[in-house]
C-alpha cells in the first residue's frame, strides 16, 4: 500500500494548487477576477482554506509573485546556466522564449504589476523586491563578466535595471501581440542591445 501523505505534505500541496489556481485566475480573469472563492473552486478546494493559508488577497499575490520568480530562477538552474554574459543570454531565452504568450506566469504577473502601480499598492513592496531580486542576479552575471574579461561596465546596479528593462520590455509586447514577432529574431536582439549597454561582444551562434 501507498505510504500516507503528512499533513505537513497535504498542506503544502494544498498551498501549491491555489497557487497555481491563483496563476491561472489571474491570466485569464484579471486581478478583480482572483477571488479567493474562485481559487478554492479552481483548486478544488475550500474558500476557508485560502483565507487560511493566505490571511489576505494581497498576501496571497504576494506569494504568486515569489513563486513565479522561484520557477523562472529554477528553469535557470535546470538548465545549468552558465556564467557572465552566456547566462544574461540564458535569461533571455528563459523569459522571451516559444511558448511564453500561452503560458499563464507572465501574463499574471504583468497583472499583478499592473495592479500594484494603480489598484492595490499593497502589493508594491512584493513587486519591487522581485525585481531587485533579478536585478542583484543580473548584477551578479555582470560581475562575472568583468572578472572574465567578457564585459566593460562600470556601473553594474544601472546596467543591470537597463537589461532588466529590455526583458520587461519587450516581454510585454510578446504578451499583447505574439504573432507580430520572430521569437529566435526578437531574443537575438535583446541580447546584442544587452551585450552593447556593458561593452561586450554580439552573440554568436556558438554562444547558443
């Protein structure tokens, strides 16, 4: 017979699936649409259970917010991703890559972006430390290249918000019109005008 869960392993795949309910809900309804009656729906579980585990709505987007960041930085990891400039090259594929307008994690997180700078500015502080979070990696990707010779920037804090501008960027015109964009041409370009603002060589085929 199957060995029975923990309670401690019900619980956190409870959390986890309204989580990913709340991912969808926010993608495909809207902030104004992720109610925590409509996460237990989706779930399949309780709305006292959200209430629960979460407290509060904004608490709980609080944690979609980490979460999505956490899969993005463990796709990274996955993938073994290199240091210095190959794994700035690496994010950008991660983030801009096939399948990036059909899945749910982006276009709720732009949402809850969205949401943070006019609706709930509870949300603000969770939105601004996971971008500092992926600023201080960029940061860190920076300071490898220079330490390899790779990279001539001197300023790492500004050029990492520059790039991490780039990604946002060009993400969110991804999300709003797919179809106008060659995936492989819009990722190469991103990582040469990245490359540029830190004084490093255009990619090459090699590199990828």
């Amino acid at each position: 017979m199957p060995a029975r869960r923990t309670q401690q392993q019900r619980s956190s795949e409870s959390r986890r699936k309204l989580i990913d309910a709340a991912i969808e809900l926010l993608a495909v309804r809207g902030y104004a649409g992720t109610s925590f009656a409509a996460m237990g729906e989706k779930a399949g579980l309780s709305r006292g259970l959200v209430t629960h585990y979460f407290g509060t709505k904004e608490q709980c987007i609080a944690e979609v917010v980490a979460h999505i960041r956490d899969q993005v930085l463990d796709r990274l990891a996955e993938a073994r991703a290199p240091r210095g400039i190959a794994a700035i090259d690496l994010l950008f594929e991660a983030y801009l890559g096939e399948g990036t307008s059909g899945e749910h994690q982006p276009r709720a997180m732009y949402t809850v972006f969205i949401e943070a700078l006019t609706s709930s500015p509870g949300l603000l502080p969770a939105v601004a430390e996971n971008n500092r979070q992926i600023r201080v990696l960029i940061e860190r990707w920076l300071a490898q290249a220079v330490a390899d010779g790779d990279a001539t920037t001197a300023d790492p804090a500004s050029d990492a918000t520059m790039i991490e501008g780039i990604l946002r960027g060009v993400l969110l015109q991804v999300l709003v019109d797919a179809d106008s964009f060659d995936r492989d041409a819009i990722i190469r370009s991103s990582q040469r005008a990245a490359r540029a603002i830190v004084g490093a060589a255009a990619p090459t085929p090699r590199d990828h």
